[in-house]
C-alpha cells in the first residue's frame, strides 16, 4: 500500500524538478537528443561465433573448387551474385560455415533450400539427411566440431543455375531473419554502428552496384552485408542505424543509400551518417584516398580536413534526400588521443560558416605498454596486480585526451560520443603474435572479473567527463591474436566478465534515470517496461517514483537533472533555495508533470488490483 506522506512528498519533489530542469533544458534547446550506449556489430563471416542470422548460408566462405574431394586449381566462373554459373564434371564448388569458430553453433533440423537445376547438400561430421524434396533437405546435426559443415553445390544446370541457398539453423528462438538470442544481447542499446557489417575498411567499392544485396551468397566478402538488413536489424531493436559510407562511394552511391534509409528505417528512427572509419588512421586505404585524392581536390592543407570536407558533402546528400534534421545524426570523428585531428576535421566541415555536424566522436580505447608487457611474459615476471593497475591508470590518462576533445566539441556546440571504445590488449604482428603463450596471457586478462570493474570504471570516467553515447567495439566476437574486441565470445556467453559488467551498468543506469530502454527519453514505454518488471521484482517503488520523476523528459537533460536530483536528496532545502523563480510557461510544464504523474499513479494502482501484463 502507497504511504499518502512519502507519494506527497515524491509529487512535490517532482514539481521542484520538472521546474529545474526545464529551466537549465532553456540554455540548451538545440541540444540533440542522444541515447546513453550503442555497439557496434562485427564483421560477418564462416569463422564467427556471434550468429545473428537464422539463414547461415550468408556465412559461408568463398566457394572452393573440389575435385575427388580435393582442392582443384580448376577456377570457378560465378555470377553477379556469387553463385557458379557452371561446373565441369566431377567439380564440386564448397563454402565452409562454422570453420574455425570453436565448434559454437545449434545442435538439431537444419533446413537447406535453393533455387535452379542442380544438386545441393550439407556436409559434415555428425550430419545426416532426415529429408528430401526438390530443392529442400532436411538435416539432422548430432553434435559440434571445429571443423564445422559445408556447403556443396554438386551440380549445376547453366541454363537454371542454383541460386538462393539458405541454410536455416534451428536456433530456439530462431522464426526471423535474426536469432533471437543475438537480439536480446543488444537491447539495451539505442543505436548501432554497423562498421563491420558495412566492411568500410580499405573498401574498393565506389558505385551503387557494387554494394552487397539480399540475392549475394556471401555477405563476409568485402561488401559486407546489404544495407538492407543493417536496417531490419534496427527497425526490430527499435534503435537507430550508424552508417559508414565507404571512403571510394561516389554520389551516386550516397544519393541511393539515403533513399533506401528514407524508403525502409522506422520513421521513428535516425540514421547516423559517418564518412568512412577512421580517415586519420595512416593505415587504413582511407586515409591514402584522404591525402592523395581528397587534398588536393579541395586544395586543404591535411587529412582532417579532407575527411571534414568530404564528409560535409556526404551529409549535404543525406539531407536533401532525407528532408527531416530530425531523422539524420552527421557524425564527424576524430583521434582521441590528438584532439588537432578533431579540430580540423570540424574545420574542413564547415563550409560557407556552416558547420554540417550535429555530434563529433572519438574512441577511448586504454592498454598498456605491450612491449614492457611481452617482455615481463617472457621473463615470467609479469604481476596481474600491476597489470591491471596500469590499465586503470590509462583510463584517466585517456579520460584527460576526452577532456580535451569535449572541449574542442563544447567550442563548437556539439555533444561528444565515441565510435568505438574499451580495452585495446592486442600483440603486435610479428614474434608477439605467433607466441602462443603470450595471446592466451591477454585474453585471460580479458576474462578476468578486474576486467568488468575496469569497464565500469571506465563509463564513470566517460560520463563523468561529459560524454555522451558510448559505443562499444563489438558485441560479440572470438578472442585471438588479432585482439578479444567483443563484449562476449560466442552468442551463448552470457557469463562474460565484459558483458556481464557493462549489463549490469546500463541496468543500473536505467534504474537511476527512469530511462528502462536506453533510448534517451523517458515516456509511456518505460512506464510500460516498468510495470512488466513489477510483479517480478524488477523494479519498485522507488524504480516508479524516479520514473515519475523523470517522466517526459530526454537525455539531454540527464545531467543536470542528476544533478538537482542529488542536491535535493543531500538537503532539500538547498534544492529549493536553488530553484530560480518560475515564469507561467515552466509552471504550466510543472503542472503538467504532476498530471502525468496522477495518470500514471492511476494506472498503476489499477494494474496491482487486476495483476494484469497490459493496461
């Protein structure tokens, strides 16, 4: 029963609010609304173990020519979407799934499907036909191995090739494009930055043409995956889509891309818009492109403000194809380490006195000395304590580099966010990387639970610096010599110190803000989400009145009304010392939160008297 006293109290403390953050809300109007965290998804091939389609076949490796079950040097002749046009007799053409990714994918019923004349099959280790029909087969798959299964097309008819293999996998929740656990890893995010989907890095696309679509075979080639179901994805999260355009795209490709985004993203959506990844990074392609094309095109002196330049045209494109400032997020990146790159990147973006960006980011990557490290391994004196000391003394180093770039974004009036972030354990290629002993030393650091701790501490240190979405480097991805860039390992690793960590951050978060889906508001879904978690002992009492409190309001505002909040809560009468005195317009804004909270108040007395899920 609701103590009358205590929801008095909680109503009037919500009007002292709502007036406070109205009134700080005043000096920043045109502030972009931006969710609190995003991810980013990796790339998508045979190897990988995050899964987050139920049609495999996409995975699939570029097709081998096989001869009596041996490679052939006899080459394929393949058409525009990557399937053989034909094979000569006794050629087999295979494409590997699940190789190398550690055995992780579903035990049971694989369905194989295609179109054309020809004869398909799946093989492998522990996999057995239970049916067949023309153009379908049923498997039966016992159990995992490293190796993996296969996809072979044994024969083709060149008047009727075989195209549109799908191979559905029978994950549990598993009746969409995408499997339903993979889903569930990203819902508490409110954008996502398919950088590795898009396959951006060292792109040799330039035209529309050549981009990846819904008909190719293989989406781990160096199209990526079709625009297409980057957008699905996010319509089914509810969350916005970030976008990078390869560095090679001419026009014409831009101007087709954002009318696919304007024709299929949720109109309640936003595309986020980012030239490239990382033009200042000297060892991508992009950054050649930058400095032997793009220069001396627009006759600027460097990379940054090339890359600026470029990219202000990118979103000029964007904007009149989309006509709605509302749905387009223009990102321009920077080098958290160097916040020169920043500053002339914004530079180069602004074109006529106008500034074309509406957030700047950076990546707050923390490591240590690797070569220090590789030589302590090899004389075995390496101390964990002191390793793990190091990586949080490098946060608040790299925390002093985002000061630096949140000033260059505060001179310009633009939040800051990050692209990409988290820890950056990885050998160098060479001695470091082959030393097998010394890989596995950084990814047991990355395992270890002073690993989450660091991940928490490094989200305080980012807010606390005034930073806004944090985006992760990746979801989900296998840890090898090449780095353990994922929160998880595999989709099934919901134990992951990372994970579990930055899970229990953002819930903490939500419980803070009211904010229970992240997504940078507080309104009727929230409240909705809340009541869910009610009678499971989710959420409570106080979970409803820090909603209510926060009912309305965006996350733009979430800093200072933190900050009202906690000055309140130490002393209320400093908190309403603190209140300047309201004009009608803020009253009228205040009222009306305090109606919202009645109804809300309503509704949820009327939910706890029928036990119901809906109202």
């Amino acid at each position: 029963m609701f103590n009358a006293t205590r929801t008095f109290a909680a109503r009037n403390s919500a009007l002292i609010l709502c007036i406070a953050v109205e009134s700080l809300a005043h000096h920043a109007a045109n502030a972009i609304e931006l969710p609190t965290a995003g991810t980013n998804v990796v790339g998508y091939g045979y190897f990988g173990t995050a899964l987050p389609f139920t049609d495999v076949a996409h995975m699939g490796g570029r097709w081998f020519s096989y001869e009596s079950n041996q490679l052939s040097n006899r080459a394929l002749q393949l058409n525009a979407n990557g399937y053989p046009t034909a094979l000569a007799p006794g050629q087999v053409a295979r494409s590997l799934i699940y190789t190398h990714n550690g055995g992780i994918y579903p035990t049971g019923h694989y369905t194989l499907k295609w179109q054309g004349n020809g004869k398909v099959q799946l093989s492998g280790q522990d996999v057995t036909m239970v049916s067949s029909a023309p153009g379908q087969i049923t498997y039966q798959v016992a159990k995992t191995n490293f190796n993996g299964m296969t996809v072979d097309i044994v024969t083709t008819d060149p008047n009727n090739p075989v195209r549109d293999i799908s191979v559905r996998a029978p994950f549990p929740d598993g009746g969409g494009t995408f499997n339903g656990k993979y889903k569930s890893d990203l819902d508490k995010y409110g954008v996502i930055r398919y950088m590795g989907w898009n396959a951006v890095n060292n792109s040799k696309i330039s035209t529309w043409n050549e981009r990846a679509t819904p008909a190719d075979f293989h989406w781990g080639s160096l199209a990526g995956v079709p625009y297409e179901f980057q957008i699905r994805l996010s319509n089914e999260l509810k969350q916005d889509l970030w976008l990078t355009v390869p560095h090679l795209a001419d026009d014409g490709y831009v101007r087709n891309l954002a009318d696919l985004v304007r024709q299929q993203l949720s109109p309640d959506l936003r595309v986020w818009v980012e030239y490239s990844n990382e033009v200042w990074n000297g060892g991508y392609e992009q950054w050649h492109y930058a400095n032997n094309v793009l220069m001396p095109r627009y006759g600027v002196p460097n990379v940054a403000q090339a890359y600026g330049r470029r990219s202000a045209e990118i979103f000029d494109i964007f904007s009149r194809r989309i006509n709605d400032a509302d749905r387009l997020v223009r990102v321009i990146a920077g080098q958290n380490a160097n916040s020169y790159v920043l500053e002339h990147s914004l530079l180069g973006a602004t074109v006529g006195g106008d500034l074309k960006a509406d957030v700047v980011a950076v990546a707050p990557y923390f490591s240590v000395d690797i070569d220090k490290l590789y030589q302590q391994h090899l004389n075995g004196s390496v101390n964990l304590e002191d390793v793990f000391q190091q990586l949080r003394n490098d946060i608040d180093v790299i925390t002093g580099w985002v000061a630096k770039n949140k000033a260059v974004a505060d001179a310009h009036g633009l939040p800051l966010v990050s692209y990409e972030g988290g820890q950056h354990l990885v050998a160098r290629p060479g001695e470091q990387h082959n030393n097998d002993s010394f890989v596995n030393l950084l990814i047991e650091l990355n395992r270890d639970e002073r690993m989450g701790d660091l991940y928490k501490y490094l989200l305080d240190s980012w807010y606390a610096a005034g930073g806004k979405t944090f985006v992760f480097v990746g979801e989900t991805t296998w840890p090898n010599k090449w780095g353990s860039w994922g929160l998880k390992e595999n989709y099934l690793d919901d134990n992951a110190v990372k994970f579990r960590a930055v899970q229990e951050y953002l819930q903490n978060l939500q419980k803070k803000l009211g904010d229970f889906n992240l997504n940078g508001s507080v309104d009727g879904v929230d409240l909705n989400i809340m009541l869910s978690g009610w009678e499971t002992g989710r959420y409570d009492f106080i979970d409803f009145i820090v909603l209510l409190n926060n009912f309305g309001k965006s996350s733009k505002n979430i800093s200072s009304y933190l900050a009202v909040a906690n000055t309140a809560a130490a002393s209320p009468g400093l908190a309403n010392a603190a209140v300047p005195e309201p004009p009608s317009i803020i009253l009228l804004v205040g009222a009306t939160c305090i109606g919202l909270m009645d109804v809300c108040t309503l509704r949820i007395l009327t939910r706890l008297r029928t036990r119901q899920r809906t109202f």
